[in-house]
C-alpha cells in the first residue's frame, strides 16, 4: 500500500475561461476537504504566474452556498494567465512549492497547461521531491486528446447551437446573407455545434466551414450563390481559423484582396479573436459577387461564446465538476500524475466514466475535428455529429413555426 | 352602444426582430380566436410587403402546444420587412384591405410601423370605410414615446446583463482592457442595461457610453486610463450610435483619424450592426494611446441581443403576449384606433397596466434615455435606472467570488 502523503495542495486555472471552469475548482476544493493528508488548499492567482509571485489565497473552508454561487459564476475565479512556462519558468515553480510543502498540483486548463504540469512533475521527479501532479482538462476548443470531450466544451457549444437557432429565425424574418464567425483557430468543433440548431428543412446554418476543410473564396462565392438563390436567404457558420489548402489564414488572403490591412498578435497570428475583421471581410467581399443590392451581415460570436452567464449545459456543469473531484481522488490515492479524460459509455443513454492518462498523452498536441463529420463538399457537417455533441449541449427549445 | 364591425382582420410583424415579437403574435391570434366579429385572421408576410403582394396566411385555429411553440421562438415567424410605406404605398395596402372587406389591421412594431398605421387609418376615414387599426408596440431600443417601456426590450436587455456579466468574470480572468458594442443607434436604453451586470464594488462594465451624451476620444482615452491604472482591466460598453458634440459618429472620425474606409448604407450612415467596424477601430486607437503592450479586445454583440434562443425575460414574454391580446379586445370593443402602452403601477411589486394612446403620439419621433439616468461626466449610467430596468430583465444569477 502506497504510504500517504501529508503536505499542502496548489490548484490553478490557466488559458482562455469557460462557463464551468470553475466547477472543476469547485470540486477540487470540496474533494480536498475530504481529503485529511491535503493540510492546505492553496489557489494560485492567475495560474502559474501566481505560484511563482506567490501570490496565493487559502481555498479550504469555502462551502456550501458560497461554493455553489463559485461554481456556477462564469470565467476563472482564482484569476488565469496566457504564460506558457519554459524550463526555467518550471523550475521557479517547483522551487515555490518545495518552499511550502506543497506535494499536490492541480493544474485546470488545456494542453498547454499539461505540458507545464508535465515538466513541473519531472523536475520534482529528477529532484527526488515527491510532488503528485493532476492536469484537470478544460477548453471551449475540445481540443485535448484521449478524452471523448472537454469540459468547457458543452456549454460553449449550447450558446453556439442557441445563437444559430435565434439567427435562422433573425435570417429567415428579414431575409439576405448572414455570416457568423465562431471561436476555434485549428479545430472546428465549436463551430460544428452550429449544426444542433437545424431542426426543420431548410433551417439553417445553411453552410458550415471550420479549419480542417480547406476553404476557397471561389467555392465559398459557389455555395453562397446556389443557397441564395433556392432559398433568399443564408445563414453561414465559420470558424474564425479557416484557411486554405497550403494553411494560409482567409482574413490574411481577404486584406491582401481588398487592399487593407491586417493585425497581428505577438506570434505573427492575425488577431481573430477579438475582432470583427474576418467576418466584415467576408461580408464585403461576398457583397462584390451579387449584382443585386443585397443585405448582407456578419457577426462575431467573440468572448460570450465561454462567458455568456446563464447558459450552461446541465451535463457539461456536472462533468466539469466531477473531474476537478477525481483529480484529488486520484492524486491522493497513491504516486499517480496525470490528466482525468472522460470516456463515453457504450449505453443507449448518454453516460460517461472517468479515467487517468498520461500527461505526455495530453500535453502539446490537440485533437481535429474528424473527417467523417464533414461533407464531401467541405461545406457543412455530417447528419452523424447530432449523436456526438447533443448530449453534451442539453435539450434545446423546439422551434415553432408557421 | 357601437354596433358589431363583422369582417377579416390582418396581422402583420415588422422591423428588427425580437425575442418575444411572436408572442404578441401568439396574442392577437388567441384573443382573435374569441371574437366572433372576426371572421378570418390573416397573417400578412413579411409585413406590409405581404399585404400589398396578396401574400396571406390563415392563422385562425393555431392553439395548443403549436402556439405556445410560436410564442417562445424569436424573430418574426410571419416574416419581416424593412419597408417604409409612404402615402402611395398605403394606399395600395388599404385597396388590397378593401378588396378583401378587411376590418382590423394589426400592425406589431415600432414608431416607423405605427406611422404607417396612422397614414392607412387617415385613408380608410377618408374613403369612409370602417376600419380598426392597432399599432402593437415592439423594439429592442425602448424609444417609443407615451409607453413605459417596450416589449422586447426587457429580453434584449437581459441578454446583455448576462453577456456583461460573463463579460467581467472573463475580463478579471485574463486582465487588459474590452470594448462591448451594444446595438442602439439613437437611444441608448439597451446599453444602459450592461449597469445590471455589476454586483460588487469593482465589477463591470466600468465605463458606459450612450449615444445621448456627446462622446469624445479624449475623455475616452483619460477615463481607460484612470480605470485600467487603478483595476488593470477595464470592461467598457457603449452604444453603436456614439457621436460627437455635432452628432458626428464615432465609427466616421475614427476611420478618418486612422485613414481607414468606412462603409455606408443605403442612407447614407455609416454601417454599424453586423459588423465590429467601432469596436475594431476604438481597440486599435486605444491601443496606440499606451505606452506598455495591453491587452486589448472588442466585441459587437450584434444580432443574438435580439435573437438569442431561449434568453428571454418572463415578464417581456407575458407583457408581449398581453399587447397582442388588448390589441384585439379593444379594437372589436369600438370604433377605436390607436396603439397599446403600458404604464407602471405606482405599487412596490412590480406591475402594469395597458391603455390605448393615439396612433400620432407614438408615430416618427422616438423617446431618448433621459439624462437622469447618466452621470455627470457622461461616462457612465446612474444607479437609479437599476430601479427601472432590473423589474423588465428579471432575476439575474448571483455573481461567485473569492
């Protein structure tokens, strides 16, 4: 039997939000507290950068009502950072936690975060400092490996799914093209949520493209054209990451195109987030292939789509939870490291277990959207991902119409 | 005592969209269910356009769980227009009425649709033909004259409590400084919501800025930074329509200050829903106004304020329902005409009551925020409108911190 480990805790959140990252703080702290080795539960503020300014607030003894209320508030209370720590960046963070005792880390956030969770652990491991470390996944993006889905995910794709669903009924009221640009720069699998809203024929999003499919302006003009012209109207879903064959950003092709110019963040990235560059881009340029004055509109769906308070999936609020709690559970049951991921039952109703993977399983690489959810064409998505994500967005209103 | 006015009656949605523009629908269809003197009840679509092209839909005998499924679905289910009749215009509508012994016209809109109202009434009276129109008010502005509100706005406005409150919750999470633009060209009722969100000292929006007080880029630039140096963020909501001392737009000085086009509509205005033209420009302005890299961000909410499934208020929900059923009872009651508003019971529970006003007091001109309601420095909204607006959006959830 494994001896227990006695000595104090540091959780963080890292990266971009969601709407019930802090859920899995929120079970973290409640498993902690039934966790008599854990001495101190420490909340590191904004993440790794915290831990090392030691900036730290003491996390036990939060309950009952004042968890609940933390729990279901959006963004990330303990604060979060975009630092993506080096070696040495490591380093002055294991050397923060040998200076407090701390033998138990859980890190909550996406594969960035578990490639720093990694090398904190094999430093404490080169160092002979018995330290166990615990990646908690989060991430709108859905990104992660080995997991089925990420917690985040579901509730960014249910305000995905409802804003769509309002927007056909906007689109189909006052009619012309609407184009609405979603969060995600390599994978599509927010903007593959749009899909959820079609419940009748013809709803829309009548045309989907996310960044695993390369994206043509010319076949983009096509697909347009023949919705538009079947229907009077169409409504297009994208995500803000899509690019060509040779991976070339859209927004970067559309100001070379229209003669404007682009921003770019600190790695050379076009800013996409944040924004409406793309979609005004796109409206403009689709505007110069009609020679009807048409209506045309885009919207970026932005930072509401992890923020929005009150919408949450009923199902992505408990797994939230549950893998912050399974993190500790794991953690103090013996010399384990790792990340929780979430395999899907093979029952006809929607289930999920726990597991631990590795944390080189999970750090650094993400997940794509598979080629079998999309078309042919590259312009929308499969029928077959309906069975993949409703269950992780909840019910949805039943669309009435005349 | 009136005699009985036995003939068809049309109904006809126009305008924006909004959340709840169906229920009022749902409710000229039911109460036109109970009056005899209504013989058929033809839904026109896409508004006055419908009317003058004969394009009619049957909507006696919608009930049950059918209408209740109309009721809660957003847009406008009979379709919309953006037409502005003028006198030739209404006079085809009322031949197309008198062609087919139309008795009641219904009209759900805003002060454009309520003049067009007015001109087909002052026509039928000429012609001395009875005819009994109601104007059934709707806007997410809230800028109709003589009404204490407008259905659809407490729907609207909830979505942007709620978007402001995640909003902060993200904003305090990865610091920097967000622009939200919020629809409202004139009126800046919508954006004065965003005041909602704060719960606690320190929460945001920090700074609001309404189309009704003059908006200078200086004073803009010295209030982020008085902000952001004393939180290190700063949430900002402000209004599309933001203009100068000389009504000058914002979006129109900046694109000049930064040598940048600005694209026009039909008008001649400067296009600012459904695209981040002012937020994209005002982020890169303030941007180059510090020293120091900042993280800078700007989202246009655009069309889910107003389409958003499922975001809806309780109290615009049944408000709605109730002007389109006091429509119908009091145009069968008597030879009347005019428009539904609603006044405010002078009681401590929230409550209101319905009455008739001319067609003439709400037609054209709209109704600005008063500046009671914004502070002296004209760079945020007083907390005495949480008074008027918290009863129209109902209960928020309560904000979680440490």
């Amino acid at each position: 039997m494994t001896p227990l480990l006695k000595g104090n805790a540091v959780v963080g959140q890292s990266g971009g939000p969601t709407a019930v990252i802090n859920q899995s703080l929120a079970g973290v702290i409640e498993a902690a507290a039934d966790a008599p080795m854990i001495r101190r539960l420490l909340g590191a503020r904004h993440g790794v950068r915290g831990v090392i300014e030691g900036k730290f607030v003491d996390l036990k003894g939060i309950g009952g009502a004042r968890l609940e209320r933390l729990a279901a508030t959006p963004g990330s209370a303990l604060g979060s950072t975009r630092d993506k720590p080096d070696e040495a960046y490591c380093r002055k963070i294991f050397e923060a936690f040998a200076a407090r005792d701390v033998r138990y880390f859980f890190y909550i956030g996406g594969n960035d975060s578990a490639d720093t969770a990694r090398i904190v652990n094999e430093l404490a491991q080169r160092a002979g400092y018995e330290l166990r470390v615990f990646h908690i996944p989060k991430t709108i993006d859905n990104d992660l490996r080995v997991t089925d889905h990420c917690p985040g995910y579901g509730s960014a794709a249910r305000f995905v799914a409802l804003a769509m669903m309002g927007e056909d009924r906007d689109n189909a009221s006052l009619l012309g093209i609407k184009i609405s640009v979603i969060m995600g720069r390599h994978a599509g699998w927010l903007t593959a949520a749009s899909m959820l809203a079609r419940q009748n024929t013809d709803d829309g999003p009548h045309l989907i493209y996310v960044p695993e499919s390369p994206f043509s302006l010319t076949q983009f003009t096509r697909d347009v054209k023949e919705v538009y012209d079947r229907l009077g109207r169409c409504l297009i879903a994208l995500s803000e990451g899509i690019a060509d064959g040779h991976g070339k950003e859209i927004a970067v092709k559309l100001a070379l195109k229209l003669g404007k110019p682009v921003e770019r963040d600190e790695h050379g990235h076009p800013q996409l987030s944040g924004t409406g560059v793309l979609g005004d881009f796109l409206a403009e340029y689709i505007k110069g292939k009609f020679k009807e004055k048409i209506r045309i509109r885009a919207d970026t769906y932005g930072y509401l789509q992890r923020s929005f308070a009150g919408c949450v999936s009923p199902v992505d609020q408990a797994e939230a939870r549950r893998v912050g709690r399974t993190a500790v559970k794991y953690a103090v049951a013996g010399d384990f490291d790792g990340s929780v991921a979430l395999r899907r039952k093979k029952t006809s109703r929607y289930g999920v277990e726990c597991f631990r993977t590795k944390l080189t399983s999970v750090a650094r690489e993400t997940k794509d959207l598979p080629p079998k959810y999309i078309n042919r064409a590259g312009n929308n998505i499969s029928e077959s991902f309906r069975a993949y994500a409703a269950p992780l967005v909840g019910e949805l209103p039943r669309i009435g119409r005349i």
